[in-house]
C-alpha cells in the first residue's frame, strides 16, 4: 500500500507520529499511517488561516469551478478511492463505489448553488441589503461509517460559502480521506483544504482552537455534547449531526413480502452503521409473524464477507470497539428478546456479526432503547397505531423514522406526528443533496445539504443605509 501523507499548506506532509490502519475484514495492518501532533494540526489551522483573505476574496463561480474540478478528480479515480475505503471501512465493493460517486455528486450539486445578495428594503429611508459571509476556518470533524460520503456533505459547501477547511477523518477510516487530499491537492491554492489524522486525540483541539470559527461535526451524541461544550468557549458555530434510534412503524394493511425487503435495507445498510438505519422495527400484531419471517428469509441469505470479495452483501463492523459493542447488544437480545436469526459473532478472523432478528423484545432492553450501530433488527409488537408512535417518540434522539402502509393518506398522519428530522413513507434512508437533513432532539442542531445547509457556513451580515 502506497505511503500516505497529510495535507498542511498545500504540502504532502509526514505525520510527526505514526499509527497503523487495520483491516476490519481480516484484522490485518493495511497501512501506517501518518498521525499528526498538536503542532501539526495548529500548523493546519495556520496555514488555513492565512489563505482565507485570498480564498474569501475569490470571485464565488471561480470557487465553484474548483469545487468541481475536485468533482472530475473524485470520478476519475473512484476505483482506487473505492478499494481503499472498502480496505479500511469493510463495506462491499459496490457500496463504496456508490459512495465514492455519491460524493462526486454531492460535490457538484452543492457545488452548483447560490448565496445571493438579499434586499430586504429599498424605501425613501433606507436600503437594506442581507449578506451572506464566510465565516473563516472551519472544523470539519469525519465519523468512520462512511468516510467520503460525510465528508461530501461538508467539503463542498464550506469552500463554495469562501471558508477554508481543516478535515479530521475518524481515526480508523482515514486512508481514504488522505488519498483524496492528496489527489485534490493541486486543485486548490495551497492552504485552503487541510487534512489531519488523529488517534482521537485532536478533535478536541480543533474544536476549542481559538482561530476555528466553526465546527461541522458528524459522529456520536455523546461526542457532539463534547463538541458543544468545548465550542461554547469561543462561541464557535456548530452543526451537529448525531445519532439515532430511528422507528420503523409497520402498519396493519402492508403486504409483509412487499415491504420486507425495503425495511431490510433500511436496517441492514452498510451492516446498520449508519445513523439513519431503522434500529427499532414496530409491527403491527396483524402482520407481525409473517413480517418477521420474511425479513428472517433475507437475514439467512445475506452474504457475510469480505468486501472486496463478488457477492457479498455485508462486510464486517468496522472497528474491535463497535464489534464488542453490538456482541453486548446480543447479550442483551438473548436475555430480553427471542433470536429469530443469525444471534452471534461469526468464528473467523475479522469483525464480522451474523445479520440478525430479535422478536419478542420491548423497551427496557438495551436493544431498543440505546443506538446499536450493528447489523441487529428488534421487532416490536404493537396493537393500536396511537401506542406506536408514543412509544416511537419515547427517545430523547430524534434523527429519522418510517411509516410502512398502504393507505398513503394513513401514513402522512402518522409521519406528521413523528418526532424526527426526517420521517419516510414506504422507504427508509433516502438522502439527496437538494433535500436539507438534519436531526431532532438530542440527534442534531443544525442543518445539512441545500441552501439550508449552505447558510450555515456563512454569517449574516446586513447593511442598512440611510437614504
Ligand atoms: P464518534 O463520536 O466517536 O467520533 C466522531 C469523530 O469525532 C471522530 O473523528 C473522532 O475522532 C472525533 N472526536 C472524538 N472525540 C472528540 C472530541 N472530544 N471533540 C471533537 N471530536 C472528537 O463517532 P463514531 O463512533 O465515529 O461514529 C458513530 C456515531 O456517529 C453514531 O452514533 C452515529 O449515529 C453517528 N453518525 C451520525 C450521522 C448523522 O449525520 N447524524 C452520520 C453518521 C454517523
């Protein structure tokens, strides 16, 4: 595996340390990589503050060229960038593919928007106009689920606003992210796009460094109360993007076998680490048996394996640390719930869990009442559809939700009642740059994608003169 470096100033840099990158799906070291000190992520923050007065004063379609030139490259070479994340992630193939290009595209249409000047008064006494300004540097802090994908949330529309950025992927999945840093380097003047590699050790810092005016931050809940907390000292804009316990709401009037396979997808995408899966299924007691032996069928016939092999449909957890935690989630299933599929870890080398079912289960299980992040589904039964979304709303999260019909008009009742930032109609994890994401409750603050999303790397100003 080639060497990697960082990204400080335009310059491919040696870490001052070094860390080794493992494999999920044999445990083996894929790479050693670069592991910067606190000196080199302040000389990260420097150098992007420094090209910030250029950067912000470049005319905004210019940026935008740039934005997707970085686009071009990302497709041109998303084959390499695929297997390097399917490597350190252990996704499928054809799943990091996806995500390598989605990001292509996230790059193009946030690339593509607009932040026109507003008047908000032209009168006899006063002309008033709305300005949206770059904020400075900014933090962009990267989860290890999906890499690439979060970051083409963030990259794009803080340079598009005029910020320049520092990146810091998360400390298992950061080949990836250092790669496309090394390919888009030249695509920016020196300074503006930063990328660091930690051990979990430096979010902190970037997060209280004085000379960060935001921080875009996607990762755990627990985390982001951190990030709130250490960005409160300088007032720091933030935009969290936390977790979830999504609820599937599986009414009485579905067709189990149609509906089977997109409530699979939605809980079993990327082995379920992904913020949005649904992590608690509620059916309905009319359909509830036949709905789990179809989604039993499919937990049977998913294909566990290494990612880089043809035909697999789940990889491994990404990391020993998720692993363990889904394997106490089992515990847990055994002793509250009935396994209806798969239950255990698989006996070979590498993070893998067998995709699983539990029924029979109800809140007061960990299970249902905490994030699993793992390829596990609780089913729960429910009886009157009231009772299901009280108790889908009983969560201090509040990220997504799906409602399961099909009376369509019955769905968008219930889905108006639902406590989420995003509630879906007969489909789960459907994401598109043009649609704004963001979560509820103690799932998020802030927006991302869409001129929403765009706005938050900006500071209103207004000017308002005398006539
Ligand atoms: P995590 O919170 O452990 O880490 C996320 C990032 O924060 C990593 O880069 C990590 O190094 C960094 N970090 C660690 N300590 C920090 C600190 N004190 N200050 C600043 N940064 C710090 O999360 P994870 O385990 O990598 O990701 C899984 C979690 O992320 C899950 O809870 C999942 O639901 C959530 N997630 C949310 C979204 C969303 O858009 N809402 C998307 C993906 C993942």
């Amino acid at each position: 595996m080639s060497d990697f470096s960082l990204l400080i100033d335009g310059k491919r840099v040696k870490g001052d340390l070094t860390m080794p990158i493992l494999n999920p799906a044999t445990e083996e070291v894929l790479a050693q990589c670069p592991r910067a000190s606190e000196a080199q992520l302040n000389a990260a923050v420097a150098a992007a503050k420094a090209a910030f007065p250029a950067w912000s004063a470049t005319p905004l379609a210019e940026r935008r060229t740039h934005i997707n030139k970085m686009a071009d490259v990302i497709e041109a070479n998303a084959a390499e960038l695929a297997r390097l994340l399917t490597s350190e992630q252990g996704k499928p193939l054809a799943d990091a593919t996806g995500e390598v290009l989605g990001m292509a595209g996230f790059f193009r249409y946030l690339g593509s928007l607009d932040l026109p000047m507003k008047v908000i008064e032209d009168s006899d006494g006063r002309r008033v106009e709305a300005h949206r300004r770059p904020l400075g540097v900014v933090g962009c802090i990267i989860p290890w689920n999906y890499p690439l994908l979060i970051l083409g949330f963030k990259l794009p529309p803080a340079l598009l606003a005029g910020n320049t950025v520092v990146v810091k992927p998360a400390p298992t999945t950061p080949l990836s992210t250092l790669r496309f840093a090394e390919l888009v380097a030249d695509v920016l003047p020196r300074g503006v796009l930063n990328v660091i590699a930690d051990a979990n050790d430096l979010g902190d810092v970037l997060t209280r460094h004085p000379d960060v005016r935001k921080i875009s931050f996607t990762g755990s809940t627990a985390t982001g109360q951190k990030v709130m907390a250490s960005a409160a000292q300088t007032l720091k804009r933030i935009t969290l993007e936390l977790g979830g316990n999504d609820a599937g709401i599986v009414l009485d009037d579905v067709d189990p076998k149609k509906v089977a396979p997109g409530i699979f997808e939605g809980a079993f995408q990327n082995s379920g680490q992904v913020c949005l899966a649904i992590k608690r299924l509620y059916v309905h007691e009319k359909v509830y048996d036949e709905l789990c032996d179809e989604l039993v069928a499919l937990a049977n016939n998913a294909v566990v394996d290494d990612g880089l092999k043809q035909g697999t449909k789940l990889g491994p957890l990404q990391n020993k640390m998720q692993y363990e935690k889904v394997k106490g989630f089992l515990d847990d299933a055994r002793k509250n719930g009935t396994i209806a599929a798969g239950g255990a870890a698989m006996d070979r080398p590498g993070y893998f869990i067998q995709p699983t079912i539990v029924r029979d289960i109800k809140e007061g299980s960990r299970l249902v009442d905490e994030e699993q992040f793992g390829p596990v589904l609780p089913l729960i039964k429910y009886s009157e559809a009231d009772d299901a979304v009280r108790r889908a709303n009983a969560t201090t999260y509040g990220l997504g939700a799906s409602v399961w019909s099909s009376d369509t008009d019955r769905a968008w009742k219930i889905a108006s009642q639902i406590e989420a930032g995003t509630v879906w109609i007969n489909k789960h994890l459907d994401m598109a740059p043009h649609i704004p994401f963001g979560g509820s409750k103690q799932s998020g603050i802030g927006t991302e994608f869409a001129e929403e999303g765009l706005a938050e790397f900006t500071q209103l100003q207004i000017i308002n003169a005398a006539r």
